[in-house]
C-alpha cells in the first residue's frame, strides 16, 4: 500500500527524530530513523504531533506509555508508516491504537517498500491539521554516524515507551533523496 511523486524537499525546522521505543512530540515534525519491521506511529491533535516509534508488537505497556504521554489531547488524525508491511498483524494493532484514541475514521497507512534496506520517514504538520510523508531510504554508513547524533537529551517532549533510553539519539539527518508518500486511508 503505497504511492509516491517525484522528489521533494521541505524546509528543514527543528525536528525530534524518535528512535526504537521511543515517544516524542512536536509542534511541527517528527521524524523516523531506520524504520524496517518497526512502525512509525504519529498522532495529530490540534497542539501538533506525538509520535512512537514502535518495534516489535504493540502490547498493553506500549499503548499505555503513549496514551499516558499524549496525556489526553484530542486525536484527530494518526498516520501509521513502515517500510515491510508484515500484514494483518500491523492492522490489528494499528485498529487498538486507533480505538484506544478515537480516531478510527481518520486514520492513513503507508508502506514505503525500499528493498534491501529500512528507511527514514518523516512527517511534516500542515494546514488542516494533516501530515506531509517524505521518506528515504536508510544509509547506514552515511546517517548513523556520530556525525548526526549527540548525547540523548531527555526533556518534556519524550520519553521511553518501555526499556531505557539510548546513550545517543539522533539531532540531524540529510533531508537529500526524500520523496513525498501518499498514504491510503483505512476503514477500520
């Protein structure tokens, strides 16, 4: 499930990139290092974004953590990304997260589909409170380096969903190769 345009590139502005289990948010944009099996889960409230970067299945203590720290903003629209759908298994669970947040009739699934490697996704708030999607796909060699991380800087604008934190997290990724993604709407 996926379609594309040609490349584009946005204006880069100050962006919280999520890695593995981990819960963020944003007033404009969240980003998605090397998203392979993992799916990068975004919700959109009238405040802006909050995002999980969800690996492995989704279970109680993840859906907890990221309901706990949306801390009851109203949800008006999710987008859910991947790079390898694995099924039935990501819809069942992308329908509990939008059950658990009340957004069933406004929620959009993308799969990028870059073969032999995982991606980097972002998502960009515009007007109408909708999500732009550009993703490319990841270069181990080029974007995790310690070029573009630096020591993991808890603050009110993320948190764990389960597990510690990372000693390093991500402040800058090249923007260069993105493409714009259109996601598809469910009926859940």
């Amino acid at each position: 499930m996926n379609s594309r345009s040609s490349n584009q590139s946005m204006g880069q502005v100050n962006v919280i990139y999520l890695c593995e289990r981990e819960i963020g948010s944003d007033n404009t944009e969240i980003g998605f290092p090397s998203i392979d099996g993992c799916r990068a889960i975004v919700l959109g409230t009238a405040g802006g974004l909050y995002g999980l970067h969800l690996n492995g299945s989704l279970n109680g203590t993840k859906l907890d953590a990221l309901a706990n720290f949306v801390n009851g903003a109203a949800v008006t629209i999710m987008y859910v990304a991947c790079n390898q759908n694995s099924g039935a298994r990501d819809i069942e669970e992308v329908a509990q997260v939008a059950a658990r947040f009340g957004c069933a009739n406004a929620t959009y699934w993308l799969t990028t589909g870059f073969p032999g490697s995982s991606a980097y996704i972002d998502f960009m708030l515009v007007p109408g409170n909708k999500c732009v999607i550009q993703a490319r796909a990841w270069n181990e060699a080029a974007d995790n380096v310690p070029a573009n991380k630096s020591g993991y800087a808890a603050g009110a604008n993320r948190a764990m969903a389960n597990g510690g934190a990372p000693g390093q997290m991500y402040a800058g990724l090249s923007r260069a190769g993105m493409t714009t993604y259109y996601p598809i709407k469910l009926n859940l």
